[in-house]
C-alpha cells in the first residue's frame, strides 16, 4: 500500500469510564505513533505532562528507556514506528495508555482508510462525546471523587476541587474550542515537516 496522500480514521475511548469518553480523529498513515500520541493529546485534551506507551502485535511501543528496558519487556520506538506499518501488518486496535501514576488506559481502533482530501489539513478532529478528566486528577477514583465535588456545592471537597481545576468544567461535553485549537497547531506542525507526519524511509519494525 502506498501510504501517502492516504488517512486513516481512528476512534479513542478512555477505557472503564460510562458514559464513554470517545473521540474520532483523521490522522495520515505515514503519522508515527509519537504523532498519534500528540494527535490523541490535542483531541482528548491532556497536556502531556507524563509518560505513554502504546501496545500492538504483542509489543510495547514508547520512548525507549534502558532502565525500563532492562527490568520489563522491550520497548520499541514510537518515533520509528509507523501507522501505516501496522495498518500492512492486519493491526485493526491498539492499546494505549498515559500517565502511569493516573492510568488512563484507551483502546485505539482503526475504523477506516482512505483518500486524504486535498482541501483538509491533517491531522482532523471529526467528533467525540464527554470531557476527558483533568490532568493529575487521581486515575479513575479520583475523577469520580471531582466530578461528584463539582456538582454538588455542600460537598466538603466543592471549593477545594473547583479552586484546584480552576475554570468550569462541564463532564458532558469536550472542550472543542481547545480541541480545535490544538489540532490546528498539529496541521500546522505537519505542514512544516515536524510532526512525525513525513513520509517513511524506515524498514517495518
């Protein structure tokens, strides 16, 4: 397959959390999976204070670490490691997860390939539903404990929770003017060549 000029249309679910945080994202195949990290970033949004890894085809895709390395499986490189190369391998889901302290793991599914659109900049946030939780809110039980603070004003955590958050935070629906502006930074980035979007001359990993 000839990866350029094509897309690839991906969905990101949180994992465990109802009702689902989801968004759908266009992304090239030539994209690396650092790219599609930043791209899942900007359309969540987080702020990528933290690690991440992805998991396909029984390996562990990050930045490489000899300390990590050396005491759990290998890494490979996620700035080598390309859509597209998964996408040749029958790779339809990924796993990928941030913060390994809150635990935010995400199930990536490739939905679809296609024709890019000369007329659209890529990467292209398309839909999505619900907020993704604040950075370092505490994994799962501490998204639980905010949101129940934030609805309820006699709750002792109230003023705490919403002084720390600092702005209003409505859990049904995602932050699109911020989406939007974060993945117009990426296009940006893209057309530049400094996105991880060029097209590939690495042998498949």
């Amino acid at each position: 397959m000839n990866h350029a000029d094509r897309i690839v249309r991906i969905r990101v679910q949180l994992d465990d959390w109802r009702p689902a945080i989801w968004r759908r994202v266009e992304v090239p195949l030539t994209a690396t999976l650092k790219a599609l990290h930043d791209v899942i970033q900007a359309a969540m949004p987080f702020d990528d204070y933290h690690l991440f890894e992805f998991r396909a085809d029984g390996k562990r895709y990050a930045i490489p670490d000899p300390e990590w390395d050396s005491l759990r499986d290998r890494t490979y490189s996620a700035k080598t490691m390309r859509l597209g190369t998964l996408v040749d391998r029958g790779i339809t889901e990924l796993a990928y997860t941030y913060d390994f302290g809150d635990d935010w793991r995400h199930t990536i599914t490739i939905e679809a390939i296609a024709d890019a659109d000369p007329a659209v900049e890529y990467p292209r946030y398309t839909d999505g539903a619900s907020r993704a939780p604040p950075e370092d809110v505490g994994g799962i039980p501490g998204f639980e404990l905010f949101l129940d603070a934030i609805a309820d004003p006699k709750h002792e955590q109230h003023r705490e929770l919403k002084r720390w958050h600092g702005r209003p935070f409505d859990p049904q629906q995602p932050d699109l003017d911020d989406i939007l502006i974060r993945m117009e930074k990426l296009a940006r980035r893209r057309a530049l060549g400094k996105a991880g979007f060029e097209k590939s001359r690495d042998q498949p990993r």
